[in-house]
C-alpha cells in the first residue's frame, strides 16, 4: 500500500498551476480532490480521474490538507474562513497550504485567525509556472512552524520539486514571494524600455535581442519575453494585468515597511498605463506598448 | 610565416581589457604595441614581451591597426584626432576600431571626420570583462563599412570570440552597447533594490538570493553582484562610477532620440547619490548603500 494513501488533499483553483498541481497529487497516490467556481476547468480535471466540485462542502468528509491556489488574499481569506469555508473541512492535525500571492500583512491575518482556531497554516507562495506545476516540480517559498510542514510534508513531496524554508514565522514566505515579483516585474519592463529604445534608434530588435542573450545584461525575464516583442506575438503566458496585481502588491510592501522603492514604483506605472490603454489581457511583455513614436514588429494587439 | 605576421596592431589604453587584448594579439602572431600614460600599466606588458609607449608617435612608424579601448568618447577623439594622433600613423588601407563605450552623437563625430580624411573606422564597443579580454574571447559590437571590417579582420579574429555586424552605420555599434548598459546598469540597481528591501523585512539575505538565482527574477547582473552584497564585499571587479558614466549615457542617449526612459533614468539617479554619498569607487553593487534604515552583511564601505 502506497505510504501517501489515505492522505486526503485537495486543491482550491484549478487556473493553469493549481490543474498541474492536483494532477501531481493524483499521481504521487493521494486521495485527492479539485475545487473551482468553472464548470469547464472541473470538468478538465474530472476527465483526468480526479473528483471534483465548486465547494468543499460538496465534497463531503475532511480533509488532512488544502492547496490553496486563488488569485489574491481576498480570496484566499473567503475560501478558508467564509461560511462553508476550508476551516470547517479539516482532520484534526490537518493543515493549510496558502500558494496565493498576497502581501505579507494579508498573509500574517489570516495565519493569526487559523492560529485562534488552533490550525495549522503554510504561508508558501509558488513560483514555476504552469509546465512546472505540470510536473510536480513548482518553487515553493516557504514559512511557518515545524508542525506545519510536517503535517503538509506529502503534499510538498507531491507538487515541490525545491521547497525553501524561508522561517517560522508567516509572512516571511508572501514577502519572498514579492520581492521576488519586484525582480520578475521590473525585468519585464526594462526589457520593454531597451527594446523600445532599440526601435527608435532603428537598431534591428532581432540583433538586439541576439546580443543582450549572449552578454551580461540578460535577464531570465528578458530572455524569456522580449521573444514575444521580436516576434509581434503578444498572445499571453502570463497578462499585464497580474504584474498590475504583483507590482500592487510590492508598491504596498514599501508603503506597510515604509521603504522607497524608485524602480519597482516606476514599473508599477508602466504596467498600470498598459492595463489603462487596452492590453491588460495581453502578454505582459505588452507594456512595451506604452511607449509611443516607435514602430514595432507585427501590429497585433 | 605565419599568415598576421607584419601586420601591425597597437592598442591605446591599456587597462583590463586593453591589457588583455594586447597579449590576445600577440599571441595572435601579430606584431603588437601598446600604448598608455600610465608607466606600470607599461611596464605590466612590457614584461610579457609587448613593445609599448606613452604615445604611439614614440613607437615610431606606422600601424595597419588601432584598437582604442580608452575610458569615454572624449578620450577617444584627443588620441586619435590630437596633435601626432593615430590619424596621423596610420598605413595605406588602415583602419581603427574605437571600442569605448560612448554616445552614437561622438561616434558619429568622429566617423565623419576620419571619412573626411579617408581613414576607416571600426565603431565597435565591446564586453565580457577582463576575463574574456585576457583570453581574446571579447563580445563586439560593430557597425561601419564592409571596408573597415575587412581591414581589421585580423585584429578581430584575435580578440573577439563574437563579432555582430551590427549594420553600415558609424553610431549603431554605440547605440547598441549603450542599450545593453541600460539593462546592465537598471539590473545591478534593482538588485540592490530587492536586496535591501529583503533586508529591511528581515529576511535572511543568502536565503534572498538563493530563491531569487533558481527562478524566474535571476538576471546575469544579480547573479554576479548581489552575491558582493550577501558578502558584504564592494572590493570593485567594476565600480559605481562606471555606471554614472554609462547611464550617463544612456540618459543622453534619451535625450538625443526625444525618448522617456523611466527606469534607466530612476536607476541613473541611484547611482549618482551612491557617488555622492563616497561610493563611486567601490564595487557598483555599493549602490545598495543608497538605501537608508537598514542593516547589510559586512561594515566595510
């Protein structure tokens, strides 16, 4: 018999990491479940063999874990301590693992509240994207106490190919995960600003590109987005809209520590101004859009 | 005989990359000079067997070659168009490759004024380092005509691992390096962002950078400097005033094309406070000491 079976999981928000995510539980034999509001990402997931519904209360018993992948905090909040929420739904000795990106302080409230309840909460942000999560093998960047890791240790296994044990205390593992996303943004948006620049001074972008890719001033997220520019494809692995979300949320990490941020503040502007002007459900690397007097390649959009 | 013998190479400015490209093209089989103000630079090649000079009208006779790898554009125009200039030594079907790191505007200058002497002009920034100068694997960036190319083909094939042909134009091969300086420079900056916003939330630096070099906000320049700030170590490899001076650029750059550049031009500013603040000379990593009201490794400045 399988060490893991037995162990009841189930994934809250099955977008394109939390699909992958469940899928990597099913295969590493836990009991495992998928929760989401759309009918079309259950029934993706039903048709893989795992059983679903648009609540946890549908799905009747408790659970030892939850995998909590919703968009922000909000929601995280609302589908754990909302009526019905995941807190009604756990084993005794059960734990929570909150994947969300969200602020440390959102993140820090919602730990004290399970805390008062006596559950146990992993403050555990993700990082991989949708391949990765596909795999098994997400980033997972983590604080909160030893009991919490061990009561979430197969789910871990299941869905982390790394998991960083940040510290103990919650909070620490959102505020990884943010600055992290001030990195990710800010690269995004430089990248946008060089390959603009490029194109006002007629500097071929597919040479540009080439040279940045072969020298020091690359970058993962250079590398990584400004393909989409070269090649006119603004067609989303990752929106506009949730570098608006992310840049947010570092913008308020600066504020809540009251710590200046002069890059990661500008390219919260940028990628706001883009979300603005119409291409906030494009590609992120459409912030390049923002600049004006230039002509890129392809006029999709 | 070896097919570069009697062709004659001189390179003007020997710093680290000067000093590396020199013995790259004695090892070449070129017969190499050198050329610097500074006696113990001299001296340094002089020991490896390299004629040198504090000026090349001391070396006597004239060069097919010239790499000029002197500190900006305004250095670059005195050596070569200066009384007993390069200009001024160069044999019939010569040429000179100017690889300072300056604005397209000065090289565009210069390009026109050696035309109107019938002298060919390489403008040919380069990168990589000391390393990959001392071992003749520089990166180039070159634009000007099929005629310059030619002519300093064998001075190419002994320092560059890679040359882009950037296009015909004098002032492409400057733009280029310039737009790669911007992200260099926005990446080391927003590096010491993220660092030091970790370090005013209290999370353990080497854990920061551990996350951040497995995962999508690694860049080259993270990679590289804010290891110096985990070490608390800013004994320069490049110092902060390198990037006033190239962001300088960058930002005139801006000015020139009518062009907003609102992360370089933030990233620009943080490093001209580090200098003020005393910084200039230290590692360009030190511009994370811009941020007040927290505590970094080390207290060595």
């Amino acid at each position: 018999m399988n060490q893991a079976s037995g162990y009841r999981a189930c994934v809250i928000g099955l977008g394109s990491m939390g699909m992958g995510a469940a899928l990597s539980c099913l295969r590493a034999g836990l009991a495992t479940c998928g929760v989401d509001l759309d009918a079309g990402r259950r029934d993706e997931l039903a048709g893989q063999g795992v059983r679903t519904a648009a609540s946890v209360a549908e799905l009747g018993g408790d659970f030892d874990a939850f995998l909590v992948l919703v968009v922000n905090g909000a929601q995280a909040r609302q589908v754990i301590l909302g009526q019905g929420g995941l807190a009604d739904h756990l084993r005794p000795g059960g734990a929570i693992m909150v994947s969300c990106t969200q602020s440390a302080d959102d993140a820090r409230a919602l730990g004290a509240d399970l805390q008062a309840r006596g559950i146990l909460m992993l403050d555990a942000p993700v990082s991989g994207g949708a391949a990765k999560a596909a795999q098994g093998a997400m980033t997972v960047m983590a604080s909160g106490s030893d009991a919490a890791f061990d009561a979430l240790e197969p789910l871990l296994q299941a869905v982390a190919a790394k998991t960083y044990r940040i510290g103990p205390d919650i909070g620490q593992g959102a505020t990884v995960k943010v600055i992290h996303q001030l990195l990710a943004g800010v690269h995004i948006a430089v990248g946008a600003e060089a390959m603009a620049l490029a194109a006002r001074a007629d500097i071929p972008l597919e040479t540009m590109y080439d040279v940045v890719t072969n020298a020091a001033g690359n970058s993962w997220m250079f590398e990584n987005r400004m393909k989409h520019v070269v090649n006119g494809d603004y067609t989303p692995t990752s929106a506009v809209d949730i570098f608006v979300k992310d840049l947010g949320l570092v913008t308020e990490t600066g504020r809540s520590l009251g710590f200046p941020l002069p890059l990661a503040s500008a390219a919260f502007a940028m990628f706001q101004q883009a979300s603005n002007m119409g291409y906030g459900r494009e590609d992120d690397s459409a912030v390049v859009k923002t600049f004006s007097g230039i002509t890129l390649p392809g006029n999709k959009s």
